[in-house]
C-alpha cells in the first residue's frame, strides 16, 4: 500500500476550501478528497456537533450511524478527551460503535473552530492497524486547516 501525499492533499484541501468555504461544500468536497487520496479506507467524513452530540455530515462510504453521544465511541471520545483517537483494532475498543461490520481500524481527529469543537474527521478501515502516526500528522495539518478556514455558521452547538 503506498503512503498518502499528505502536502498534496493538503494543498487540494486549501483550494477546495478557497473555492467555497461554507461547511457543507467544504465538506463534501473535502470526503471525497480523503476517500479518493487514501489507500486502504473505506469510510471518510465528517460528525459535526449539533445540541450537545455529534450529527454525521458530508461523508463518503457506506451508510453512516446518524447521531452519537458525546463519550460514546471512538469519534464521541476524541470529543470527550479533546484529543486524536487512533484504534488499531476497533473490536478491542470499549464502545465501539459498528455503523459497518467490515471496518476494522479508525482515526478520529477533532476539528476545532473558534475555541470550540465544530466536529470530527473520522476516516475507517477494513485493515487492522491501517492509521500511522504518519497519517496523524498529515490529517492534522488538514484539520487545523479545515478549523481555520471553514466556514461553521450556522452549526447548532
């Protein structure tokens, strides 16, 4: 499997976000950046905060879990610990939530906004132990990017 061009995507992301930075757009464009740039994923996208829980968003994948709690799996608990989630093997984490039975690695990357949690960029894979810390560091880039630059008006908090 070869290694994302994390630079490249984030230079995509850039455009993507400069063209229309309204969230949906953004978004939208942006899934489908990850899902056609990454090798070895089969879901991309984006939970964003909605009354207090995390609502699915643009994404690019099989059907999606539509709301999850705050705490409540791998993307409800990188917004509880403010932090990346990275699980090797989804089966061995408490409270795993499988929206799809096939996935067996996960990164979740919170995207802060103003001081605040906006959302999460989670992207699975039916690989174990599919997400290096290689990739941490290039979605990280693309997410303080996508806080930066996106346009989150009109979100419910």
């Amino acid at each position: 499997m070869e290694s994302t061009d994390y630079r490249l995507v984030y230079e995509q992301a850039a455009e993507i976000i400069r063209t229309e930075p309204h969230y949906v757009s953004a978004l939208s464009n942006l899934s489908a950046l990850l899902f056609q740039s990454m090798e070895g994923i089969n879901w991309a996208g984006f939970y964003l905060m909605d009354r207090g829980s995390l609502v699915v968003g643009p994404f690019q994948g099989k059907t999606a879990c539509i709301r999850i709690e705050i705490g409540k799996g791998v993307c409800g608990t990188a917004v509880r610990q403010q932090r990346v989630v990275r699980v090797a093997d989804v089966h061995a984490f408490p409270g795993h939530i499988a929206c799809d039975a096939s996935s067996r690695s996960e990164i979740v990357l919170p995207i802060w906004n103003k001081g605040r949690i906006a959302g999460v960029l989670d992207i699975d894979s039916p690989l174990p132990d599919r997400f290096a810390a290689e990739d941490e560091e290039g979605l990280s880039d693309i997410v303080q990017l996508i806080g930066q630059e996106v346009d989150f008006g009109g979100l419910r908090e």
